[in-house]
C-alpha cells in the first residue's frame, strides 16, 4: 500500500457573521488560498470537507439564510469557493446543512451517507444530523446517531479494506450500545475523523470501544467553546494512510487577526501530531 496524504477540513462557516477581524467572504477566500498554498508546496491526494459550510438551517435568524432568506451557502461555498481548489473534494453534510437527501443531491453531488475507497481504506461517510431535514422551523438540528447497519453493509461489500468512519459529529454520549459494539469488535475500523466543536484534540473512547480514538479536525472560523485562536486556530488536518495505520496533525497555516481588539500575528504552526495504528493487523 503506498502511503496516501488527503486533507480533512470543517466549519469555514460562509454566512452573515464576521468572526476575528474578516469578513465571511475574506476568511473563507483566505481558506481556499491556503489549502492551494499547501498543495502547491506538495500536492495531496483530496480534501474531505466534514460539513458546516453555512448557517443555512439555524436555530436563530428566523432559521437560517435558507428559511430567512432563500440563500444557500452551501451552493455559494461549492460555486464560488471549493471550484478553485487545486485537489479534488468530497463533502459530508453538517448540523447547519439540513437539506433533505434529494435536495443534498442536487446541491452537493453525492449521498448523504456514503462509502468510498482512497488510498487502500474504505472511508464511510456517517451522516449524523439527519433528526429533521428540510426543517420549516428555525432548528440546529437533531442528532440522530450513527447508522451500524450501513456501516456494517459497506464494510461487507470490502472485506479487506481497513476503514475510517468520518462525519461532522459523533456524540458519544448519545450513541446506543449497538455503537460501542462495532467499534469494539471490528477492528478494521482504525480511527474517527469529525468536526463540530471547532477544536484539534483527540478523543480515545476507552475500553468500550477498545480504545478507538476520534480525531477532531478544527475549524476555520471560531475556536470552540473555552477555547481561544491561540489554544486553536484556523486550519485544517493533514492524513497519512499507510498500511500500518495513520498519521494526523493539524495544520495552522500563518494569519493575522484581531482577537479581542488584539492584532494576533499567528505563525504557522502544528499541532496534535499522532499516529493510530491499525487494530486489525
Ligand atoms: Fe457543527
């Protein structure tokens, strides 16, 4: 197996609100520019957006840009934004993307949930935010936790392949015990990757799970809460599969920004390098 770099990347967040000195327009421009930059350097194999391309579906603003107003920033992000980029991309639904799975379709291309093979791994793609779609009521959405049977379906169809499960978010915390059980007995399955909380940290799930750990891809927008853009700046996860396992870190490309009437000059800089060996081997 040769060794296969992508990139992992979320909540870039285009709407109405500005957040560390830019506007929406600026930072998601800023986005595009240094995933160009980074391939430029050294080209990867594709970026995996983990949802939260918008505030099209909110629980304020009467709803969102799509119930407040018709506009789709999602549709903006793929058109205006994610057509620049240098490698190819694929991109999972957020909580703030509730569009239903025909209108997902239409907007974005692929599936909801959906399975595919890169670098000798068989990614499954986990939509967990599918609680109430096409809402016609302001809403963040309802978690509606992660679906094992498709899991289990598309690890059967390739019975060699390791796996990553991937999606904007898993809640742990509101996952069923048929949950605990696959991650615990299929040990093909050899790391999470999610987005959601606007943070770089690694989860382990613990014995439960037989230690499983889900990696948090950051943010390019705000840093989650307790956090500031000097705990988390904006950025995004750089991957290595490999036939042993794979290696992470979070990339923070250099910036400047104000924070709190600050001018915060932000370096480049990495963070939460690890390596998560295959479980099956
Ligand atoms: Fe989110």
């Amino acid at each position: 197996m040769k060794k296969t770099r992508i990139i992992f990347c979320s909540d870039m967040h285009l709407c109405h609100k500005d957040w560390y000195g830019k506007s929406p327009e600026q930072r998601v421009d800023n986005l595009i520019q240094n995933l160009n930059k980074f391939y430029e350097t050294s080209p990867y194999e594709q970026i995996i957006f983990l949802g939260d391309y918008s505030l099209d579906h909110w629980g304020t603003k009467e709803g969102g840009s799509w119930l407040h107003e018709g506009v789709c920033n999602t549709a903006n992000f793929k058109r205006d934004y994610a057509s620049r980029l240098k490698a190819p991309y694929y991109m999972c639904p957020g909580n703030h993307e509730q569009c239903g799975y025909e209108h997902w379709m239409e907007i974005v291309g692929t599936p909801r949930d959906d399975a595919f093979v890169l670098g000798g791994y068989l990614f499954i793609t986990c939509d967990n935010y599918a609680g109430i779609l096409e809402p016609t009521e302001p809403s963040d959405c309802l978690y509606s936790v992660t679906k094992v049977d498709f899991i289990r379906q598309k690890m059967e169809e390739f019975p060699e392949l390791p796996v990553v499960l991937c999606g904007h978010y898993f809640d742990w915390n509101k996952e069923p015990p048929a949950f605990w059980e696959l991650l615990k007995n299929e040990k093909r399955i050899t790391l999470i990757v999610c987005g959601h909380d606007h943070r770089t940290e690694i989860t382990d799930l613990g014995e439960k799970a037989d230690n499983l750990c889900i990696y948090h891809d950051g943010h390019y927008s705000f840093s989650g809460d307790s956090k500031t853009p000097y705990d988390v700046m904006w950025g995004f996860t750089e991957c290595y599969l490999t036939e042993y396992g794979i290696e992470m870190r979070y990339i923070e490309p250099e910036n400047t920004i104000t924070f709190k009437n600050n001018v915060l000059e932000h370096k480049f800089r990495t963070q939460n390098r690890a390596f998560f060996r295959r479980r099956d081997k």
